[in-house]
C-alpha cells in the first residue's frame, strides 16, 4: 500500500426523503465544517428503499415515491458551497447519460470545484430509476458490458477536452464481484469501494493485488475504500490498508444527524498516517 496516504472519512448524504433542498444543502456544509474530507450524494432519481445484506442491496417489497433530487446538478452547486472536502455521487450510473458527456460533466465540475471531483462510477441496478425515466433495463450482463465501453470512452473523452481537468479525476469503483469487476477496479479504478466483512476483504484484496499485477498497474495506486461500521472494525480495515471511510446518512423529519461523522471524524484523528 501506499505508506504516505492520508486516512480520510467521507459521508453519504442520501436527498431521498429529504424535507427539502435547503436542508440538503445545508448537511453538506454542516459535514465540510464538522471535518469530513469526502462529501457523497448518489446518482438515484427516486430514494431506494434497501437492505444491505452481505454487501449487496436487497430492495424492500415497498418502493415509495418521497422528495429527491438530481445529483450531478447539485455537484456543480457543491462545488461552489465547498471550499476543502472532495465531493463525487457513491455512484454514477453509467447508463443514465452519454459517457463522453458525463466525462465533461466531471471536467467541467472538477473546475468548479477547483480539482476536487471523484467520479464514482457503476453499471446501475435501481430498476425504478430506468423506468420511471424512460430507460430501458438491461440484464446484468448487457448493463456491465455498458459499464466497460462506458469506462475507455470516459478516459478517452477526458484526455480530449479543452481545457483538461485541474487533476487526473479520481474514479472510484465500487463491488466486489470477482470475475468481473475486480479485474475492472484493476485496470481503470483509482479507489476501490467495497462493503464486504473483513475476512472476505482480506480474500477479495488479494485478488485485486493478483488482477492488478496481470494489468501492469501497482495496487498501491489504488485506494481501499470500505463502509464504515465502527471504530473498531475500521482498526482493523486500517490495518488491511484501508485509508477511505464511508458513511450512508440517511435524512430524518428532524434532518440530517451527524452523530456518526463525529465519531468518524475523532477516530481518523487519532490515527497515524499509512
């Protein structure tokens, strides 16, 4: 791993069921002044009613329809709100937009928000979303064969724009799948998201090791990034090489309740430097 890289915590602040944008807006200012480095909103044009169970989104048999917003339009506004924190939606859906659009979407955000962008990328998987908006629903197979052509056509259009991005633009893949993406966060992904336990981490990190190798790519160009679920297990996270915490914050009738990222923000405090 990277001996020199910095341990960062990072919120997701989830619109659906928000009271309203002013609310939104301000739990993104309130999490930058509280200390969070990474400031996630994600890329759903309806909230997903889930249950994470073994790293993998289980839908709820009742899917409601409650306040939301669009997540790259509030990513340019985030870029003029913020002054420090990283900003990035935990992830794009590659099949909702044009991938060498969504490529000057992220350039033209990354200047607003002077080289703070990372684009979070993902094949999608909220059949609602695709519906609702008049997409069509690809199967698994068809949504990450859009996934890869997606990936090359982002990178290609990135190295082609006038003017370039401030900062080669972090892209942060997420899942763990083993024959399928785990060589993709090898041969594109600057960080790696993942929610797996941490035995099965531990396994799935060696793969990657072993897929980046067979890429030509050092691992330790790549970022471990995991859920966070607590001060004790990111101990132990940490000393498998992680360096990026995540947090989902979900909105109440009472707003957005920071509790956690005070914890998260207290604990990487009291970490050293990988």
């Amino acid at each position: 791993m990277n001996s020199s890289r910095r341990t960062r915590v990072a919120v997701q602040l989830w619109p659906g069921g928000t009271q309203s944008y002013a609310g939104w807006r301000q739990a993104v200012l309130d999490a930058e002044a509280m200390g969070a480095d990474v400031i996630f909103g994600y890329d759903h044009f309806h909230k997903p009613f889930v249950e994470i169970r073994n790293g993998v989104p289980e839908l709820l048999p009742e899917q409601h329809d409650v306040n939301n917003f669009e997540g790259w339009t509030a990513l340019a506004s985030w870029g003029e709100l913020t002054t420090h924190a990283e900003i990035g939606l935990l992830v794009t859906g590659i099949g909702y937009r044009n991938p060498d659009l969504l490529a000057d979407m992220a350039r033209t955000v990354d200047h607003i928000s002077g080289g703070r962008l990372i684009l979070g990328l993902g094949s999608g998987w909220y059949e609602k979303d695709y519906a609702a908006y008049g997409y069509a629903y690809p199967t698994a197979g068809d949504r990450f064969r859009l996934f890869v052509d997606g990936l090359a056509r982002i990178e290609n259009r990135l190295a082609r724009l006038i003017p370039p991005p401030l900062r080669e633009i972090p892209i942060l893949i997420g899942g763990s799948g083993e024959k399928k993406t785990l060589p993709l966060v090898a041969g594109f992904a600057d960080i790696w998201h993942s929610f797996e336990p941490i035995d099965e981490f531990r396994r799935k990190d060696e793969l990657l090791k072993w897929y980046a190798e067979a890429a030509q790519r050092d691992d330790s160009a790549i970022e471990r990034a995991v859920a966070w679920t607590g001060p004790s297990e990111a101990d132990l996270y940490h000393k498998e090489g992680v360096t990026l915490f995540t947090a989902e914050i979900k909105p109440s009738e009472k707003g957005y309740d920071l509790t956690t990222l005070s914890e998260m923000v207290a604990w990487r405090d009291g970490v050293p430097m990988r």
